[in-house]
C-alpha cells in the first residue's frame, strides 16, 4: 500500500497504523521538517489513527500540503462514518475518555500540532484535521 499527496489511505486493520505512521513520516521528511517536527506529526497522526480504528473500526487518512504566500505546511484529515462524538470539547480535555484509555489522544495531538480541528456528527462520523507549519 502506497500513500499519494491528496489521496485517501484506508485504514482498516491495527496493521495500517504502522504503515500509515511510516508514510506521514517519509512526507514531513518529503515536505522539509526536522526530525523533532516530524516525530510531534508522526505521534498526533498515530494516535487520531488508532482513534479510526478503536471507534469507528475504520476509516481513512488523507495526507497533503499547504502553500501560502509566506508559509508552507502539512496537512493530515483523518475521517471515519463510525459513531461520531457527541460533546466535543469534553472529548478534548486531558484524560477524558469513553473507554478505558488515558484520554490523552485528541488533546495530545492538539498540543503537538499547530492547528488541530474536529468536525463531528452522532450517528454519521468524524473528521480530524491536523495542520503543522514548516518553521523558518
Ligand atoms: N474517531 C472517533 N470516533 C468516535 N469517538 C471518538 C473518536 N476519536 C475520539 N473519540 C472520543 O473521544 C474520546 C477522547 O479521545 P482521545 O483519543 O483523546 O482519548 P482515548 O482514545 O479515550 O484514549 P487514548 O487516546 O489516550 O488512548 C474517546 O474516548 C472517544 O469517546
Ligand atoms: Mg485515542
């Protein structure tokens, strides 16, 4: 399975994760970023896929890049069609979890990441965007 710019990778077994974790680092190295950058990307993507595959059992990664006038950038959408969340302010707060987990994946990936944003609908899905801006 190989992982084009602006192409859905399916995530549909716990073996995806590892594959997708390998992809988005080969392109944050691809796209310029350092070693500590990519190693933030690598650890929000990996948890917002295991968040697809623990609860919605799957769904896709999308991976692309930004260009601005004054800044270039990665961009990761993660969605799902799983259960959606229903409060999603709560799903961000540290250690809040509906399983029996640390509840630290959502606000985890939000610290690491310059910009992180959660569309969500109960009963219909989830989509997860991740921005980080390459540094100058
Ligand atoms: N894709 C998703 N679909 C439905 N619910 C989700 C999804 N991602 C997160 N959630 C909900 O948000 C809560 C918080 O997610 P978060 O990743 O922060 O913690 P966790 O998965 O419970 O634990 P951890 O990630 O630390 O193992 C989850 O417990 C779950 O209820
Ligand atoms: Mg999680």
């Amino acid at each position: 399975m190989t992982l084009r710019l602006n192409e859905d990778f399916p995530v549909n077994e716990e073996g995806d994760i590892v594959m997708a974790r390998r992809l988005v680092r080969e392109f944050a190295l691809q796209r310029g970023f350092g070693s500590t950058d990519i190693t933030r990307i690598v650890t929000a993507a990996s948890e917002l896929i295991r968040n697809i595959y623990v609860y919605a059992g799957k769904g896709f990664m999308r991976v692309s890049f930004n260009e601005e006038v004054v800044r270039v950038g990665i961009t990761l959408t993660f969605s799902d069609q799983g259960p959606g969340i229903p409060d999603i302010a709560k799903a961000m707060e540290p250690g809040y979890s509906t399983g029996r987990s640390m509840g630290m994946g959502l606000s985890g990936s939000k610290r690491l990441m310059d910009e992180l944003t959660i569309r969500s609908e109960v009963g219909k899905g989830t989509t997860v965007i991740i921005v980080k801006w390459l540094s100058k």
